[in-house]
C-alpha cells in the first residue's frame, strides 16, 4: 500500500528544515527503491548537515515506517563506502542502484570469504537477516577471513551466479515489505572494501547506529499524530489530554537527544575528516556510550508512544486503519532492532566503565 502522505510533513528536529532542498518522500517501498538512486549524494553523517538527514529519515518514517526502513541502509552503504575510501585490494567496486548493509551474525550460520587461485575474493555460506537482499542490486557484507575469527568488508552484486535470497519464514506482520531473510553465497566473487576491523571501529558506526533510532523516532511521531488528531476532535477529555501530555514528553526528549547527537556527529566528522580518519580511543568509547544511549532513549519513547497510543484510541485504529495498522505493526517490528534489556546490560556495563562521573 502507499505511504499516508498527509502524514508527510517535516519531522523537526533541530531548526525549521527546508523541506523544499530534500527529495520527496516516497510513497511506497517500491517508489523508495526507484527514487533512492536519485538521491543527493551529500546525504551523509557527519558531513555538516547530519541534522538534515535524520529529519528526511523521521520524516520518511512518519508517513511509512518501511519506507524509512528501505532508504536507511542504502544511505548507510554510501556513507560507509565514502569513509572507506580505495578498497583494500584495489579492485573495482560493483556498480549499483541500491545498496544493502548486512553485517548481522547468528549462531549456526557463517559466511566466509577466501582467495581465489586468481588472488579474487570469493565468499561462500550463509548470513542471516538481510533485507531486500532479493531487490537490491550490491550488499556491504561482512565475513570471516581465512577460517578464522578475523572479520573483513566486501562488497558483492547480489545478482552475481551464486546468490540465492530466500523469503522463507518471514512471516511479519510489520515490515511485511522489507522480507529479512537469510541470503546464501556459493563461490561469488566479493571486493574488500576494507579488512579487520575497520568495519566496527570507524566513527560512521555509531553515526548510522544513531541515523536508525531517526527512523525510530519518525515511526513514533507518526502514531502519535493520530492520537492528536483524536484528542482535538473530543473536546476537554481528561484522559486523553494525559495521553497527549505523555506522548509529547517522550518526543520531547528522543527530540533532544537526538538533536544533540547529530551536533556530535558533526563535530565527529569535523575531527575525522567526515568518517575517513580513525578517532581516538577515548573518543571511539564516547561515541558508543552516545549511540547505546540515544538508542535506548528513542527506543523506549517508541514503546511508550505505542503504549499510549493503544489507550488513547482502543481498537478502533488497529482495526479498520489500515495506514495506521500498519504503522503500528511496522514500528514493533523496527525497534527490535534494539535489543531492550541486553542493550541497557551493555549500556551499563559501559558507563561504569568510563573515566569521572557520567552525570
């Protein structure tokens, strides 16, 4: 279905944007697949402007969760490719309209990549969760070098011999369009874009870590423009001015939180040449305690707007709303990408960690 674009005003997070300098919002997955590829290639973390790309991703979001979902990574595979530099081996990237990231890991699968009699790359096996993977043209993938534990970046064309993306088991009702599905390899050829762990060390990991919970954030202003919505149609209901006051806290501070970390991004990629140059390790922990922090923020405003919303408006919504049924479902699904009580463990363990007083 296509995005309820009456929801598509701006998402503001820092001053009033101009949403006449950004790409229209589109309004399905499918228009999203087709537009990103004419996309400014200035819409990158760090580069000055990180305020102006949340607000496109959130406002993305707010008019369709998946539509938020599908753009992000594409973004983020430019953005890591332009931290990256010249791959490591020289090689010519592939050549794409739409990108994917999939860098996740499960137990019992394994993808490794190997060398070729020829000096190529080759990767071979299974990675799970990856998006699209059957409707994208190229992937960033991460996988272990040489039987190991070591991890490299390549970059591979998903239409390559070789690759099959499977659909089997996504059976979601939120993000139905964005099938995540595991994806196997057999003998395709890969570029190293960057070995070790430059993949996860980089300051553009907790950028786009962050650029995520933007998405979030749009999902959750989306809901609860539809409880306002209500509430001005009810006159001086008390409960639902409640919900409404609620609603415009937890905002309030995914907002701030927000806002504030996209001027560290900035100033991230003011002292890092915009991702290309390494940070110091005092910095790198800054900016994963910040990204672990603003995460947990927007994730737990998300459910807290879902909470409230569900009181606010009954069933009536979720039942014969079709957009917004969807935006519920979608948003669910999406902020699992946070892993609740596991992310707040790691958070903890790594604020008791820091030099001083975090507070």
């Amino acid at each position: 279905m296509r995005a309820d674009l009456s929801e598509n005003r701006p998402v503001v997070l820092g001053t009033s944007p101009d949403p006449d300098a950004w790409p229209s919002v589109p309004g399905s997955v499918d228009e999203a697949l087709a537009h990103v590829r004419t996309w400014p290639t200035d819409l990158l973390p760090g580069n000055g402007a990180t305020t102006r790309l949340w607000e496109l991703l959130a406002t993305c979001a707010a008019a369709d969760v998946a539509v938020a979902r599908a753009v992000e990574p594409h973004l983020d595979a430019l953005a890591i490719l332009s931290q990256a530099g010249t791959p490591d081996d020289e090689r010519p990237l592939p050549t794409a309209a739409t990108w994917g990231v999939y860098a996740a890991e499960m137990t019992g699968t394994r993808l490794e990549a190997s060398r070729a009699p020829d000096g190529s790359w080759r990767l071979d096996g299974t990675k799970p969760w990856c998006s699209l993977a059957d409707r994208l043209g190229c992937a960033l993938v991460t996988a272990r070098v040489g039987g190991g534990d070591e991890r490299g970046l390549f970059a591979a064309d998903l239409s390559a011999p070789g690759v099959v993306a499977s659909r089997q088991g996504w059976v979601s009702r939120g993000l139905r369009e964005i099938p995540s599905g595991p994806l196997e390899l057999r003998d395709v050829p890969a570029t190293l874009v960057r070995s070790g762990s430059w993949y996860l060390d980089r300051p553009g990991f907790w950028w786009g870590a962050i650029g995520v919970a933007a998405c979030w954030y749009g999902g959750a202003v989306g809901v609860a423009r539809r409880v306002l919505q209500h509430a001005r149609t009810r006159g001086d209901d008390p409960l639902l001015a409640m919900h409404v006051g609620a609603i415009d806290e937890r905002l309030a501070s995914a907002r701030t939180s927000l806002a504030a970390a996209a001027r560290a991004v900035d100033a991230s990629g003011a002292r890092t040449d915009h991702g290309r140059r390494s940070e110091d390790e005092d910095a790198r922990e800054a900016g994963r305690v910040l990204a672990k922090r603003v995460r947990a923020v927007v994730a737990r405003t998300c459910e807290d707007v879902l909470r409230s919303a569900a009181h606010a408006l009954g069933p009536g919504p979720l039942t014969q709303e079709e957009a917004y049924a969807k935006r519920v479902a979608d948003l669910q699904v999406y902020i699992r990408q946070q892993h609740a009580e596991r992310d707040d463990v790691s958070l903890g363990r790594a604020v008791i960690a820091l030099p001083g007083q975090p507070w």
